[in-house]
C-alpha cells in the first residue's frame, strides 16, 4: 500500500506560529509511562532501521531547533522524531536550518501539561516546519489510548490519517504501523507497538531482554547438552578402554595359567622319566651284585 507525501514546504522551514522555547523541565509528563513509550518507540525504530540498512537519525526527548519567521531559534522538545539520511553527533543538537531538512517523523506523547499544546499550535508549527507525518499519543487512562497521526499534504497543512484497518496508524515515511497497546502488567503503563508490513512486531526493550535471556538460556542449554555429551563420549571411551584392558588382562592371565600348566607337565614328565631311570639303574647294580 503505497503512500503519497506530498513535497514539504521549501527552506528556510520557517515556522509563523509562535511558542515559547521548550526545556526537558517544562514539557515532561512527569511519568513513568510518558518516558517508557518514547524510549521504546525510539528503539522500535533503530530497530527497523537497522534490518532495512538504511541510515535514520533516531532521538528521543531531545532539543530540535528551527527557525521562526521573526529570524529568532526556536527550540521544541519532541518526544521522539526520525529524519532519513542523517548522521548527527549525540551531543550536537538537530538545527533544521544547518541540517536542511526537518524531521521526516515527529511523535509526541501526551501528558497534562502538553496536551492541548500538542495538539494545537504545536501542530500547526509542525506543518509550517515542513515534518510530512505527526503523531499524538495520550497514554492518559481516561483517554483510551488515543492516537491520531497528521500527515502533510498541502504545504502547512495536516490532513488526519485514517486509521488502518487492522488497526492503529500505517506511516509512510517510515513503511511501519504503529498501534496503541495496553499493558500486560497493571502497574505499568501502555505502550506504542510498530508492526512492519509482513507483520512482525518490534519487540519493546523489555521484551527483546526477555528473548535474548530466553536465547542465551537456550544457548547455555545446548552448550551444557553437547558438554554433558561429550562427557557421556569420554566415559565410554575411558568405559570401552577399561573393558579391552580388562580382557587383556584376562587374556595375559589365561595364557600365564596355559604356560606355569605346561611347565608343570613338563617337570613332572621330566621327573618320571628320571625315577625311571634310577630304577632300571638300581635294578641292573642288582643283578650285577
């Protein structure tokens, strides 16, 4: 299912609607949950990057800077957002007007305090900025895992995207579908899944641990079967080697029996034979007597 996206609006990216500049300590959910669904969708994403062989530049809860119309920088405070073919130091901060592109993909989770910013001016700047798909999350209880994704088609414009019919969101700009799932655990809170195009599920961060212990055990397994195997080998070696010195042994001791029985028969042949021959000598000094 091909998607079109439209070409965003051209540089500068300059953003008219206006919003003060964002800090990690202004915009955080305060929550457990805001910052496990940004860093597992974050992963998710490396993840799918990494299969594909292409170059994403993935961050998560990081500053992006973008030119404002008045020639001022401002600064948003995306939850997660994903360019294509670009390699950017962590410790440098994404400057849309030095990079030359915006984020391709921005995903912001919302919270109390951001909501109605997320949805609101905060979308609007992101369709003049010129970012081709935005999505909104509320992990809130009372919202029902809302997730609504805009996709720009008209420079500065956001047409909502229709949910799929399998569920959730299908982006184009990064061929995933991504769905809104509760948690397994009640302590925990809901988590966004992105699922590809053949229907293999990105494994979350605790999910992928709990495979590769599942695999490492698994490993561990067949490593201690093929040692105790071996072991088993030895045994049966040292078992089969025991078992030919034993009928050696055996053999040696037979044939020594065989040997001390001939040289007995041969002394006492060998003493008949002299007995007899005293005899005949004692009875012919007899008769000579």
């Amino acid at each position: 299912m091909a998607i079109e996206i439209r070409n965003p609006r051209p540089q500068p990216f300059t953003v008219t609607t206006y919003l003060p500049n964002e800090r990690e300590t202004q915009i955080l959910g305060g929550t457990q949950t805001h910052y496990a669904v940004g860093e597992n969708l974050a992963k998710g994403f490396r993840t799918h990057a990494a299969q594909l062989g292409v170059l994403w530049l993935v961050r998560s809860e990081t500053d992006l800077h973008y030119p404002r119309a008045d020639g001022s920088t401002g600064v948003f405070y995306p939850d997660v957002f994903v360019t294509a073919e670009v390699a950017l130091q962590d410790s440098i901060a994404y400057n849309v007007r030095s990079v030359g592109k915006p984020p391709m993909l921005v995903v912001e989770v919302l919270s109390n305090k951001t909501a109605k910013k997320d949805i609101g001016p905060k979308r609007a700047a992101y369709a003049e900025l010129g970012v081709a798909e935005y999505v909104t999350f509320d992990p809130r209880p009372r919202k029902q895992l809302e997730l609504h994704g805009y996709r720009l088609e008209d420079p500065g414009v956001y047409r909502e995207i229709a949910p799929a019919a399998e569920g959730g969101l299908w982006l184009a700009t990064v061929g995933l579908r991504m769905v809104a799932e509760p948690s397994p655990d009640p302590l925990r809170g809901p988590l966004l899944r992105l699922i590809t195009r053949e229907g293999e599920r990105l494994l979350h961060i605790d999910e992928e641990t709990e495979a590769r212990r599942a695999a490492e055990a698994e490993r561990d397994a067949e490593r201690w079967a093929r040692r105790a195997a071996e072991r088993a080998r030895v045994g049966a070696d040292q078992a089969r080697a025991s078992a030919e010195q034993a009928r050696t042994s055996a053999e040696q001791r037979l044939e020594t029996e065989r040997r001390a029985r001939e040289l007995s028969e041969q002394a006492h042949d060998a003493a008949g034979r002299e007995i007899a021959r005293l005899r005949a000598l004692l009875e012919e000094t007899s008769r000579d007597s």
